[in-house]
C-alpha cells in the first residue's frame, strides 16, 4: 500500500512538469466508469494536457450515477468534459473520436496512468508505423504482455491509431450490426480492441516505454470491466462474427 502511494505521488507531481511538443497533432480520449478511479482523472488528463500535440481531449463520463466534472478542476481550451445520460460503455469512445477530424487518435483506460514522455513515445511509433494500430499492452497467444516491443493479437488498455483505423473499424462494425445484431450489441461494452486490433495492415505492435503505473482497481472484479460475468462469453461472439465478415471480403 505504501509503495502504491508512493508511485501514485510520484506520477501526480510529473503530470505537473514541464509540456512536451511535437510536429503532429492528435486527439486524446478517456472514459470514466467507476468512482473508485475518479481520483486517477485529474493527473491523468494534466499528463495529456502536457502534450501540446494533443489538440483535444475528450473526458467522458459513461456512469451517470456521478458527475466527472467534481473530480476535474483544470482550465485548458483543448479539454471537452462530457457526462453521458445513460451508462455507455468503452467502446462509446470511438463513436465521439468518430465526429473528431484528426490525423491521430489516442484512448487510454482510466486504470492507465501513463506520463506524457509515454505518451509521445507512443505517437511517435505510430507516426513512424502508421499502417498498424500501436499500444503498450496486449494479447499474443493468450499471454498478456506490457511495456515490451512486439507483435500482439490484440491490444489492450491504450490504443494509438489513424483516420484509416478509425474508418476501418466502423466498417467491420457496421457488418457485424448486420450479420449478427447480438454480437454488435456486445461490441462497445465488452470487445471494441478486437475489431480495432484487425483494423490495418499488419498485426498491432505493443512498445517498451519503460515503467507502466497501474491503478490497484486493474484487477478488481467489482471496478473492471474484464472481470465481468459475461465478458468472455460476449467477446466469444464478437471474434466469431468478424471471423465471418473477414471471411465474406
């Protein structure tokens, strides 16, 4: 517990420090879900805030039972905080990165306290590598793997991807919808990062960005999503029906 504290000390006071730049622009989007981690919003949102290549960032609020706005006391023009009316889940975030004209897109899992050096490590291999979807955790084989350079099967937790990613994923939703209603039901709740990992050219890439903080709630089976009942059976469905619209292109 102490250690926990420490690091979390540590990482409130870097997301204070000094703005990053780069020559490209990208927008940020985070979603809130539970209280237990409304005290990780405020440092998180300030390390993307460092990024002056960020050129938005869209907090968004998916549990109605609160309001995001009494956790976030912090003036920035590139900041959108929105409160959702009705619960939404994580893959709601792509519908509102969806109307954003961006070259970039970055989401990021409230349980991810990434710093703003991380973050434009990530960019930058994205820009470098633009035809793959690009993050720092991810599934190879059913193994999880973070902070590492390698391929993965599915990325997890933080997404870094194009316009072109974007697009594409909607199209393969969009067929789903059509094949099979009950599998696009469970998409943004339950398995948007399967349908985006498909999404570009190649096989996603996870990265070493050095040391990652977690929030003690990653694991939680009453706070994460990944610990829900009905998780693995409504993935299940998903991976099926993209199989079958892969397979029909």
């Amino acid at each position: 517990m102490i250690k926990n504290n420490l690091n979390r000390l540590v990482y409130v006071l870097k997301s204070r420090l000094a703005r990053l730049t780069a020559n490209y622009k990208a927008t940020a989007l985070l979603a809130s879900f539970h209280q237990e981690r409304l005290k990780n919003l405020q440092p998180l949102v300030c390390s993307i805030l460092k990024c002056q290549f960020i050129s938005k960032v869209i907090l968004s609020n998916h549990n109605p039972d609160f309001d995001v706005n009494n956790w976030i006391n912090i003036e920035d023009k590139r900041l959108l905080v929105l409160n959702q009316p009705v619960r939404r889940g994580p893959g709601y975030c792509w519908e509102l990165a969806h109307a954003e004209n961006s070259d970039y897109y970055l989401l990021i899992d409230d349980d991810f306290l990434i710093t703003a050096e991380q973050i434009k490590l990530l960019i930058q291999h994205l820009t470098n590598e633009p035809g793959i979807t690009h993050g720092i955790t991810g599934h190879y084989n059913s193994k999880y793997y973070q902070s590492v350079e390698m391929e993965v099967n599915r990325l997890n937790q933080i997404y870094a991807i194009t316009r072109a990613h974007l697009d594409e994923y909607f199209q393969y939703v969009e067929k789903i919808k059509v094949i099979d209603p009950d599998a696009y039901k469970a998409i943004e709740p339950f398995a948007h990062e399967i349908i985006l990992s498909k999404t570009g050219n190649g096989k996603p890439k996870i990265h070493n960005v050095g040391p990652v903080l977690r929030c003690p709630t990653a694991r939680k089976p009453s706070v994460a999503i990944h610990q829900e009942k009905d998780f693995r059976s409504a993935q299940e469905k998903v991976v099926m029906a993209l199989e079958k619209v892969m397979q029909n292109q």
